[in-house]
C-alpha cells in the first residue's frame, strides 16, 4: 500500500529551489534576497552577478537552481519567469568563545540561515507591466 503522495505545495507555473545552512547571519542574507524580490530572472541575476555582498553568489546559484527546477522539472518558460518570493529562514548558531583580557571569555556566535526561492511564469501582458 504506502503512504499517499504529498499535495504539490506550490501552483502548476511555480518552482522552487532550497539552500540550507548557509553560513551568514538572516539579517545579511534578507538584505540579498530582497534586492531581487519580484524582478525578472534575467534581470536579478544580472543583479547577483555584479552584487558586491559575499553570499551574493551561493543566492545566484540558488536562483539558477530554481530556474532550472522550472525548465526541466515543470516545462515552464524561461524568459517568462519572475521572482516570486526570496524568503529567508533562521538556522543553527553555533556558539564559539574567545579569550579576553584578565582572564576572561567572551561568546561569539556564529549563526546560519535557510533561503528559498521560488520562480513563477508570468503571462507575456504581465511580464511586460514587471519592466515598466
């Protein structure tokens, strides 16, 4: 018998991609993902690409992977889609100390995230309401 198949969480024209852990703090990493938040594709890579944020590019290679999940997975259209939603989850923080002076520790904390990002295609009156 087996379990059920789950429900498709996301509509038919949406795909998502998943990156887990990444070693920057929520804060920083939302910064990034709001830059690209509602843009075409095209134009939020293009934005990644020239990005001077660190974790500009593990967020790249996760909307490349988005993308992707989108043309293989679900025969969508590539020069249609839009950045749907970019959002950003806590993760593990990892607790380091460092030596002070007389004696003393102070605690360091080195905290992860979560980010997800799903692409979603646009009809082509929609797309071009998105560039004006």
């Amino acid at each position: 018998m087996g379990k059920a198949k789950a429900e498709r969480r996301l509509k038919d024209n949406e795909a998502q991609a998943v990156a887990r852990t990444l070693r920057v703090s929520p804060q920083k990493l939302n910064l990034v993902a709001a830059s690209i938040r509602g843009k075409k594709v095209d134009r939020a890579l293009a934005e990644l690409e020239f990005s001077r944020k660190r974790i500009a590019g593990a967020v790249k290679k996760t909307l490349e992977s988005a993308i992707a999940n989108a043309e293989n997975n679900h025969d969508l259209d590539v020069d249609s889609l839009v950045v749907a939603e970019a959002y950003v989850g806590k993760s593990i923080v990892m607790k380091r100390f460092h030596a002070r002076g007389r004696g003393r520790a102070s605690r360091i904390e080195r905290p992860f995230a979560h980010l997800t990002i799903v692409v979603r295609e646009v009809e082509a009156v929609e797309a071009q309401g998105e560039a004006a």
